[in-house]
C-alpha cells in the first residue's frame, strides 16, 4: 500500500513537472483549437446538431489516462467556445479508484446548453461526476441523445486498451485567452 502511494505521488509530481508552461497567447492555439473541433465534426457527424444548438463547448483534442491496481488518472488540455468564438484554454483532471491496468487515449467534447452552464464551467472549478456519462461518438450515436443537467458529453477513442470497474470524477480549470 505504501508502494502505491509513493508511485501515485510521482505519478502527480510528474505531471507537475512536464506540464506545459503558458506565457499568454499562442498564435498557433487558434490552429490546434479549429483541428480539434473539425476532427468531431470529420468523426461524428451527428454531433452536427449539439454545434449548431449548444451556447457553448470545450473540446479536448488527447486525453491520456492510465491506472494500476486501484488508482488512476488521465489528463489533457483543450479548449472552450463560446457562441463559435475561441475563448479560452481548459484542462482536464481525471481520478479513478476502483480495480485498473492499461492506458488509453481519447479525445472528448462537453456541450454547453445555455449561458448558464458555461459560465458555471468558465468559473474554472467545474467537475462531472460518475452521473454524467460521455458517450462514444460515432455515426448515428448522437440522434437519440440530448443534454443532461445543461451538459452533453462525448468521447472519440483514440488508442490503448483500459480495463476497469472504478468511479471517479473529471475536473476542469478554464483560463480565458
């Protein structure tokens, strides 16, 4: 137990480290944030009506997400519009407790229904708990859902193979540009 602790440590510590600095705005961020959000759009193609309906959306290009055991995390940066308009830079936390072994990678969007929802998000300290599910996006998923709590959450797998039976919660940061 002792072990895990100290390896979930430098885990953290880790990403402290090797985490990106920001020094203001990136002309190359503009860039990155439209490849993100075309990758959706070329990907999910019926997620056509939560663009042209939500007030706004952060999209998160990787999330990578690892666990061992019983503990787990992911991380990735992305990032939020409003109304069609980049406004700012998000990232996202992820822990996991429950038994674990594998890493993956996806990328995801979350869909803001209103002004409310993405002011809450924008507030910087927003979570989704183990209430809100994203749903693998793929053609034809997206018809049938709708928002929940203000929120509709979507994931695009990339690569690796998770297996796990954990709960856990996803936290956000928001920085405006």
């Amino acid at each position: 137990m002792k072990m895990m602790k100290i390896g979930i440590l430098a885990f953290m510590l880790a990403g402290l480290v090797f985490s990106t600095a920001r020094a203001g705005w990136d002309p190359a961020e503009g860039e990155r944030a439209k490849a993100s959000v075309e990758h959706f759009r070329n990907n999910a193609p019926s997620l056509d009506r939560f663009f042209e309906k939500a007030y706004g959306y952060v999209v998160f290009p990787d999330v990578f997400k690892g666990g061992f055991m019983m503990l787990g995390g992911g991380h990735g940066n992305g990032y939020v519009y409003e109304l069609n308009n980049l406004v700012g830079h998000s990232t996202i936390t992820q822990i996991n407790v429950g038994p674990q072994l594998g890493g993956q990678s996806f990328s995801e969007i979350i869909f803001f229904k209103d002004k409310r929802e993405l002011d809450n998000f924008k507030r910087g300290n927003y979570e989704l708990n183990a209430q809100v599910e994203g749903i693998v996006a793929t053609t034809g998923a997206a018809t049938t859902i709708d928002f929940s709590h203000g929120v509709a959450v979507f994931v695009l797998p990339k690569a690796g193979v998770m297996a796990e039976a954990t709960v856990g919660g996803q936290k956000f940061s928001y920085r405006s540009y």
